[in-house]
C-alpha cells in the first residue's frame, strides 16, 4: 500500500464549478448493512501484513466535548476542513459515537495509508491512492459492509468510500484488511469539499449514493443531497460514461432524484425512469427491514455523456 498521496493542488478550482449553497455530503442514512462477502486475506497480494484486530486494547470511550478521538493524528480528525472552507447547509449530521476497540484498532493501524481527511488543502492523485485502477465515489457507506462486498465482488475497481461516521469508518476498513481488499480508500468529512477541492475533473470512473438522509420535513428539503448544485459539481469529476447509482427507499425523495439527475444535461438515464436493483448493490440488512415495512426502494441509474 503507498502512502497518502494527496498532493498540493496546483491549479485554482474551475471557475464554472459551483461554490457557496451546494449541500454538502450525506451521511449514510443506514449504519446496518449486509455481512461482507469473505475471501482469505492470503489471496490479496498486496493487502497489509499486519496483527489481527482487537490483538492490543484500545479505549472504546467516546471523548468528552471538544477532545479529538485521535488526538496523536492517527485516525481521522473531528473537523478537517476546519476554518479553511465556507459554512453551508449540510446535508449530514456527524455522529462521532462509540468506536469500538476493534475499530478504534483499525483506525490507528490503518488510517495512514487507507485513510483520508478531507481538509480541501490538496489535490488527490488517485492513480496513486489506488495504483492506477478506476475509481468510484461512494458517498455515505454506513458500516460499510456493502461496500466491502461490492469491493470484493470487483477487485479492478477502486472504492473511494466518504462518510462522517467513525466507527463505520473503523469497521470499513477491519472489512478490508480481514476480506484482503486492496481497492477501498475512506475519505473523511464533507463530500462537496472532495469533489470541489480534491479531485480533477473527469478523474472518477463512478459515483453512488445509497439510501442518504431523505430530511422528510419539508423544511428541511434543502439539506437533501441531490440538487442541481450538487449534480452540476459532481459530472464535472465524473469521466465520460461514468455511471451514476442513487438508490432510496422514501418515495417523495426517489421522486426529486429522478426529476433532479434527469434534468442534468450531462446525464443520461439508462432506463425510460427507474432502474431495476443492479448485481452488483448488495440487499442490505437495512434495506431488507424497509422491504419488511412495505417500502419500495428505487435506483436511479444514470451515465455521464461523452461529450
């Protein structure tokens, strides 16, 4: 595994990316997801030789207000973008809850060469966090356990995986090092900053966001991640024929998805409207209660135009 390659930014953002009032990244709005598909750790190459985790305690406690987690800088920051960016309407609300000492673990060992703060200060060359393989986004991963699966399921793939929640950040990446997969990243912080900040335009092979925060109060729609802003900002760092895979399960913000991706002129949709669930997004845990409940989950699956 190389080190964190994020890089000075040597250019300015574009001038025609958008800025002030896009919303800001989702946190997952599922914690619970499907147990990862398991495969000898062995059979990865190039996966971390390194103790198994919980092999020495580390304190599970959450800290008081205001202490940082990792206050030696071995994990990620409780803020890091801190002051360096403007304040917007978030579409997340960080939960910085119990990490357990399992994860606390992960973090601490991994978290230098898997991990990354968004702090909006550098550019990341994703050639090399990923040695050299496609990269897709992954806005809001919960506990990660369907990423790591689709992680599994897709070795030539890169995941980049951001969220706000430490300790699915944690067991994102104990499902790595366990599973042997070499092709997940965590990034995090706020999603907006990644994408306007950090990454060049046309770098991503992919985007997705499964099952966001719907905010169903009405007054509270404007946090809702899929705006025209947020499109608008994102396609510019998609490559041609990225694919773009929302999914949710509340109707009304399945409604404003379809209405707000096939309105992106840069987008086109793959169906005459809703997508069928695709192989390759796990049924998750999460997603098997709504099932249960009688909601309808909708993806959306939309490509980014060639020209």
């Amino acid at each position: 595994m190389s080190e964190n390659p994020a890089t000075p930014a040597t250019d300015a953002p574009e001038a025609n990316a958008p800025e002030a009032g896009a919303p800001a990244a989702a946190a997952q709005g599922s914690p619970a997801r499907e147990a990862a598909s398991r495969q000898p750790a062995s059979q990865a190459a190039d996966a971390p030789a390194s103790r198994p985790l919980g092999a020495t305690a580390v304190s599970a406690a959450t800290p008081r207000r205001g202490e940082p987690m990792f206050p030696d800088g071995t994990g990620p920051a409780a803020d890091p973008a801190g002051s360096h960016h403007e304040r917007r309407i978030r579409s997340f609300q960080p939960r910085r809850s119990r990490v357990s000492p399992s994860q606390a673990d992960a973090l601490r060992r991994l978290w230098p060469t898997w991990g990354l703060d968004i702090d909006g200060l550098s550019r990341i060359d994703l050639d090399e966090f990923f040695g050299g393989l496609p990269v897709v986004l992954e806005i809001g991963f919960g506990m990660g356990e369907a990423t790591a699966q689709m992680a599994a399921a897709d070795p030539g793939t890169g995941i980049l995986g951001c969220d706000v929640h430490t300790p699915g950040q944690g067991n994102l990446l104990g499902l790595a090092e366990r599973n042997g997969l070499s092709n997940v990243r965590v990034a995090n912080g706020d999603a907006i900053i990644l994408l306007r900040e950090m990454l060049a335009p046309a770098s991503l092979a992919g985007l997705r966001v499964y099952f966001p925060d719907p905010w169903p109060k009405k007054r509270h729609h404007k946090r809702r991640l899929i705006q025209p802003e947020f499109l608008a900002l994102a396609t510019t760092r998609l490559a041609p024929g990225a694919l773009v895979h929302c999914a949710t399960d509340w109707e009304p913000y399945a409604e404003q998805m379809l209405e707000v991706l096939s309105a992106e002129p840069t987008l086109e949709n793959l169906h005459s409207g809703y997508a069928p669930r695709p192989d390759f997004r796990p049924l998750t845990k999460f997603e098997g209660q709504g099932l249960d409940k009688g909601h309808v989950v909708h993806d959306l699956l939309f490509r980014r135009r060639d020209a």
